[in-house]
C-alpha cells in the first residue's frame, strides 16, 4: 500500500466522480431497452435509442475535447454530470420517440466529457511507474458503478414492481441516478486544475488532431477501435433485453447476472498489472481478448441461468480486463499536448463503431434471430485481434526474447 501513499488527489476524487458515471451508465443501459420495450417499441427502435446514445458520445467528444481545454477539467465535468442527470430524468418522462432520442442526445453528451478527459487525465496526473496500477484501479472503479447499478437497480425494480408498474419502476430508478450524478459536483469542487496549464485555442486544437492522424501507428489503434466497437455494439447494451426476453426471467435476476458479468471485469482488471509484468502490456491484450471469444460464442446456444451466467462472468472479464491497457499504450502513442486530441478521436472511433452495431444489432435481433448478432460479433473480435497483434508484433517479439533469456540465464 506505500506506493499509494503519494499518488496526487485529483485521482481519487477523479475515482469517485467515475464510480458515479459508471453508475449512471449502468442504469441507463439496463433500463432504456426494457423501458421502451414497455412502452411499446421494438427491438430496432431500442438500437436505433441506444445507438443515438452512444453515436453523441462520439460526436461529442470532440467539443469535449476543446471544452476540456478552455473551460478547464472542473467546469466541463460539471457540465457534464448536468448533462447526464438532464437526459436521465427527462428521457423517462417522455413517450414519444423524438423526445426520448433528444434526451438519450443529451445524456450521452455528458458521458463523452468523462470518457474524453479520462486516459488525458489519468495520465497527467500520475508518474510512470504508477500509471499502469491507476488506469487498471480507475477501470475496477467503473465496473464496481456498473455492476452496482446493475445490482441495485434489478433488485429496485422487482421490489417497486410489488407497488407500480414496470414502467413507472424505471422512472423512479432513473430519478434516483439523476440525483446521485448531481453528487458529482461535491468531488469535483475538491479537484485542482493543473499548474502551469497553456490552453490552446480552436486552431492550435485542431492542429493537434492534424498530429495525431498523421501517425500511422495511431490510425491502426483507431481501426482496431472501430472493428471492436461495432462487434461490441452488436451485443453488449442487448444484454438486459436478451436475457429478460430470450430466457424470460424477472429484472432482478437480470440484474444479478449483469452483476456478476461486472463483478468479472473487477477481477480481471485487478490482475492486469501481474499480467503486464509477465507478458508485457500488448501480449496481455491479445491474451485476454482470445481467450474470451469462446465465452462470448457461448452465450448464443441454450443453456441454463447458471451457464450463461459463467459465460457473461469470462466473457466480461476477459474482454474487458485489457482497457487498463489499451487506454495506457494509447496515451503513449502521442505528444503530451495532443493527448486530449487522441483521447477525443479514441472516443470518437470507439463510440461511432459502437453506435453502427448497436444499429446492426437491433434489425438482426428482430429480424433474424435474439442470438444472430453473436456469430458475427466474434468474427470481428478475432479481426480486430490481428489488427492489435499486427500493431504490436515487434514488441511482443522483443517481450518473448527478454523471457527466453532469462529463462535461459536461471537455467544457466
């Protein structure tokens, strides 16, 4: 525990205002897909909201980026947070389809500052040696907010169920994340902004994304983003809805079972930094990410709660486990003044990938089949694998040949 003794205190405040996106994050993707299913809507409409969601996540992210600079991180995380308990609340107020899209608009406007500033932060707030244990802490922290929402809102919508309607449930379930993102403001109060901060303006802004797509290594970081972001979109915010309408089983299990998914992600990303140490950082993704694709075919054939339950618990885990590292080697590819600049197009490449699946994923569940969207998600996973294997083949190969000599040294 020494080595966290003098690790800078906008990193914990910069956890707990995370614990709370997550949070919020978490109910939204729960909720929204059961809430317009409610309400009436098909499937394609929940992708088409879901997607709408995550598609301003990404365009977002680049006046995020800007915002981030010019206002400073404490008014944008503000601003923000304001903007994720805005669309929580009102999305749920409203039936008609334009409306609830607006909402779905605002709120992912709020989570793109978070997820802009994240990796930037997180890196100009921490020395070298420390970055790796931080970013794979931060990442343990958003999936305790998710797997917490996950839990508690499950368990919040059987009880109110006893009382209110489904519908009505979720409405006050959203009412409540609104006012604990508000909380964000005390965390955020504490925060200090960086000394001797030289903000650019607009042109000098965009100068910096001229910097960061002329690098060829970072272009393949981004098509690596984008395989991965549509072959997640296809599945991952279809969970609730998969299993509350392909299995028909009650919110509460639902929410147990995303948990327990979550709870995965909490334990991979606590063994990130051993893994780093013993494969290095790349050969850690690219271990992590295969091992996952039989559990996330898995999830497509019948099986019973408990087996699905293990196969969304190693699915999650794995797949997840390597974002510590990912968002670490990101932030290495590029000048410290243009971090904010990768950071923004990292969120922009992932989230539009994303937004596409998500779009993908709703006509094949209604169309085809609850299970379609699988197969194809695990085509591009193993596609988006030997993007990353490729990116980084030389330093796995110098990783493999520092092992080989000291296992040849201690047998010598």
């Amino acid at each position: 525990m020494s080595k966290f003794k003098n690790i800078n205190k906008n990193i914990y405040l910069f956890f707990a205002i995370n614990l709370l996106a997550s949070f919020a994050m978490g109910i939204f993707n729960m909720f929204v897909g059961i809430y317009l299913k409610e309400i009436g809507y098909e499937e394609n409409i929940v992708g088409t909201i879901l997607s709408l969601n995550v598609f301003a996540m990404a365009i977002a992210s680049i006046p995020s980026a800007y915002l981030i600079e010019k206002i400073g991180r404490k008014r944008s995380f503000k601003l923000g947070f304001i903007s994720i308990a805005i669309g929580s609340v009102f999305l749920v107020l409203f039936k008609n389809i334009f409306l609830i899209g607006l909402m779905a608009i605002i709120n992912g406007f709020g989570m793109s500052v978070k997820n802009t500033a994240e990796g930037m932060y997180i890196t100009e707030n921490t020395k070298e040696e420390e970055r790796i244990s931080i970013f794979s802490i931060n990442f343990i922290v958003s999936n305790i907010g998710m797997m917490s929402a996950s839990f508690i809102g499950g368990i919040l919508s059987t009880y109110m169920s006893k009382y209110f309607t489904s519908q009505q449930s979720i409405t006050y379930i959203f009412i409540i994340s609104a006012i604990l993102s508000i909380l964000a403001f005390i965390p955020i109060y504490f925060m200090k902004e960086p000394k001797n901060l030289q903000s650019r303006n607009f042109k000098q802004c965009l100068q910096g994304y001229n910097h960061v797509i002329s690098d060829r290594k970072v272009l393949y970081f981004m098509m690596y983003y984008l395989v991965i972001g549509i072959g997640a979109g296809m599945v991952v915010p279809f969970f609730s809805v998969y299993l509350k309408y392909s299995m028909n089983i009650s919110d509460s299990i639902v929410g147990s079972i995303l948990s327990i998914s979550q709870f995965g992600c909490i334990l991979g990303g606590s063994l990130i930094p051993f893994m780093s140490n013993k494969f290095g950082k790349s050969n850690s993704v690219i271990i992590c990410q295969l091992i996952s694709i039989p559990f996330l075919l898995s999830i497509a054939f019948p099986q019973g709660i408990i087996l699905i339950a293990i196969s969304f618990f190693m699915r999650n885990g794995l797949m997840n486990m390597a974002t510590p590292l990912t968002q670490n080697l990101s932030m290495e590819l590029v000048d410290k003044k243009d971090r904010t600049n990768l950071s923004s197009m990292i969120s922009l490449c992932s989230n539009i990938s994303r937004a596409i699946g998500i779009s993908i994923g709703g006509v094949m569940m209604e169309k085809i089949s609850y299970n379609s969207p699988y197969y194809l998600t695990v085509i591009l996973y193993i596609i988006g694998v030997v993007i990353f294997a490729n990116l980084y083949k030389k330093e796995s190969k110098l990783v493999r040949q520092k092992k080989y000599k000291e296992e040849h040294a201690f047998r010598h």
